[in-house]
C-alpha cells in the first residue's frame, strides 16, 4: 500500500466537520462520526488490553488469547471504515461465527454464573470490563446511527458478540488466575 496520510494535519475540520472514506463531510457530533469514534475508541482500549496481556509473565496461560484479540482489532478497524463509508460492506458473518467459536471455547469449562459480577479482581480483568463496556457503547451508536442510516447488520451482531466475549474472558481470566470474582450484594 502507498503512502496515504503525508500530513497528519489538514486543517480541513477546524470549523466542526471531518471527512469520510468517501470524501463526503459530516458535523464531528453526527451519528455515523460518534459511531466511528466508538468504534475507534473500543480499539485502543482492545490495544491496551492486548499490552496489558503482553507485559503481564504471571498470565502465560492466557497469551493464546492475544492472537484472536490482535485479529479483532483489525475486523474493528474495518468495522470503522465501513462506517465511514455509507453503504459499504465488509463485515460478514464469517467474523462473527469466528468470535461465538472463540467465545464457546473460553466458556466451555467456566462454571455457571449465579450472580452479577463486578468489573475487577485484578488490572487485567477490569481492562476487559473497560473494552466491553466501550464496546456496548459503540454498538449503542451503530444503532443510533441505523436510525436514520442504513449500517450493516453484521457490524452490530460484531459489536454484540465481541462484548460478550470479552465479558467471558474476563471470567476466563478470572478462572486462570484463580483469582475470585467480584460477586454483586444486593442492597
């Protein structure tokens, strides 16, 4: 691929708009562009995440992880530019049969959850809670989005099951590291 950005500055959204994949412009707060930025934001809290799993020599069980982790990073980065482009299309459900396989596999052995569980027990486990939540969020704005725009419904069953994943490797984790989870007490 060649160079695409020689200049990170254009000033071209200085006055509140930015461009699309399509060189159309839309207001920095329009739907698609909270959208993107969601989307874009789930990302870079998966890449702290993935780090985090890098850095981390006690959680050696769990580096099977990073590669799946590192491929949802790239089908994020085409979710966004699919948002950015109105009407394209690149998420299929080939992505999304491949997180319910990966997520299948992290719950076959976790025992059945009987309560609410809190974001925590250690750093690692709050940073998938973070990416989840950010996650939720951006479907949230996928589907905001689709009500005034078409969006790909592959891309918000993406969105949906990569959080409930990340929820389950929070568990995982949790169980790997035989470190007790957060239960909820009510009242």
């Amino acid at each position: 691929m060649g160079k695409r950005l020689s200049k990170i500055y254009t000033r071209t959204g200085d006055k509140g708009d930015t461009g699309l994949g399509d060189g159309s412009r839309l207001p920095k707060d329009h739907a698609r562009v909270h959208a993107m930025g969601s989307i874009d934001e789930t990302n870079s809290q998966l890449g702290l995440l993935i780090e985090e799993l890098l850095v981390n020599d006690q959680v050696s069980q769990l580096m099977h992880m990073v590669e799946f982790l590192r491929r949802c990073q790239h089908r994020l980065f085409d979710l966004g530019g699919e948002v950015s482009i109105p009407g394209f299309k690149i998420i299929t459900d080939v992505h999304i049969v491949q997180i319910e396989n990966a997520l299948d596999d992290l719950n076959a052995d976790l025992a059945p959850l009987e309560n609410f569980i809190m974001p925590g027990g250690n750093r690692l486990i709050a940073q998938f809670h973070i990416v989840r939540s950010v996650c939720r969020r951006a479907e949230r704005d996928l589907i905001s989005l689709g009500h005034d725009d078409e969006v790909n419904s592959e891309g918000l069953k993406l969105l949906n099951r990569f959080s409930d994943y990340l929820f389950v490797a929070a568990r995982y984790t949790a169980d790997a590291l035989n470190i007790p989870e957060i239960l909820w007490e009510k009242g």
